[in-house]
C-alpha cells in the first residue's frame, strides 16, 4: 500500500475577475442587511373619534383622548364690527394649524387651509400657531352690517372639508385632522364638527380622512420600506452584466 504523504498545500490563486466578482457580492449583501434592518418602520395606527358635534361657543377638540384639550374651535363675535368669527385656537405650546400661503412677496400664512379627503398632512406643510387674531386661527367669517351680510372666509360653505393639524405628546410631533361642515350660521346654519383622527407614530404623515390601520408612509412620499433582492439575486447582481442578464432572465421564469 501507497504511503500518503502530507504535502504542504499549495494557495491556487483566485481569478482577478471571480475575486472583485465575490467582494462585490459580500458589499451587496451587507448593504441589503442594514437596509433591510432601517427600513421597518415603527409600529403605529389611525385613532378615530366620530362626533357629531355643533359648534356655537368654545369647544376643545382632543385628538388622542387625554382629557387635555389639543385645540378649540369657537364662534367670536366682535360688536365693534359687527362681526361673527369662526376660529381655531391652538392650545399647546408646538400645535398648528395647516395654513393658506397668502400671494405676493410676503407669503404669510396666517388662515386654515381647507383641506379634502386623502390629502397627505406631513412636515412638508405650512402650519400657523397664530395669526394677529386673540381667539385663533381664522377661518370664515359672518357680518351682518344694516340690511347687508356676508359670509366670507375659506371655510365658508365649506362641506365634509379637514383641518391639517400638527400636535404634541410628549414632546412628540403628531399629524391628525378634524372634519367640518359650515354652513351660514347668520341665517340659520351650523358649524358641525363630525369627527377627527391622529397618526400615533411621531412625525408620520396622515391621510385626511383616514379613520383606521396603519399610515401609508409611500402614498405620503415619507419613503417607506425597501424592497430587497432576493439572497440568489444579490449573488446574479454580484457578477456585474453576465449577472444582471441572469437575473432579468431568472425573473422572467418567475413570471411565466
């Protein structure tokens, strides 16, 4: 029988192109791991509060139901002018109001936008936590003066419409809104508030009109998760051109 003999052994050099082809692949698939790790989003949902609620003299609006009030909204009436004002007032220290870019150079923002079903509010919006009125936010406005009145104001005959609102918990940033109707209270309308929702997750846009499940951080354009190859694919992806035809071509079997 043969004596094995144990021969040092010998390191056979790598392929330049396989060895840049595997420090790639190693690059990919670290990179796909920590992306993978960032991209969960924090757990968070939609509160809803329906109400029916009509609107006269000062009422608080409490987003998250923590008996502290987050915003009231009232009617104001100012003799002097003859005037009846609906207006929003932020209670918090940090709370706003989405607000109307006024035209010009100035581009003050000092009313409440109105606001319609499925329309992101998010850090990207305006907000105002005052606007030179004592009682809040502007909002409309009726004036009764002699036989004449007028019922101005954007929030004026406004139907089924949503305040942007920006608040605070616990020195937390949260997006919410309010649904309103107002009608002309000067001839016998009303001001009804008929329901209002938060976002639970700090700084995540909401969905006006949105009452349950999670935010859709993508339909907000807050980015939202990323969608990662698959293991096999960061491998195709790895081997430079050969690799991608292998993976277009490995997606196209999928497909089928």
């Amino acid at each position: 029988m043969a004596k094995r003999l144990n021969l040092p052994r010998v390191a056979a050099p790598i392929n330049p192109r396989l060895e840049k082809n595997l420090a790639a692949y190693m690059a990919v698939g670290a990179a796909g791991l920590a992306l993978s790790v960032a991209a969960v989003p924090a757990e968070g949902k939609i509160v809803y509060t329906a109400t029916n609620t009509t609107i006269t003299g000062p009422t608080n609006i409490d987003l998250n139901n923590d008996k502290i009030a987050d915003f009231t909204i009232g009617l104001h009436y100012y003799f002097g002018l003859h005037s009846t004002r609906l207006l929003l007032k932020p209670d918090v220290a940090g709370n706003a109001v989405r607000c109307i870019v006024s035209a010009g150079t100035l581009k003050k923002c000092i009313d409440a936008s109105v606001g319609v079903t499925n329309e992101p509010v998010s850090q990207g919006d305006k907000f105002v936590a005052s606007s030179g009125y004592p009682n809040g936010i502007f909002m409309a406005n009726f004036i009764a003066y002699g036989s004449k009145t007028y019922f101005l104001g954007p929030w004026a005959k406004a139907k089924n419409r949503y305040l942007g609102l920006k608040f605070m918990i616990a020195g937390q940033i949260h997006y919410g809104w309010a649904r309103l109707t107002v009608q002309n209270w000067g001839k016998g309308g009303k001001v009804v508030l008929t329901g209002y929702a938060y976002e639970t997750t700090p700084n995540m846009g909401i969905l006006e009109g949105r009452t349950s499940g999670p935010s859709e951080a993508s339909s907000l354009g807050l980015g939202g998760m990323i969608e990662l190859p698959q293991s096999s694919s960061l491998g195709l992806l790895a081997l430079g051109a050969d690799g991608l035809t292998a993976w277009r071509r490995e997606d196209e079997l999928k497909a089928a």
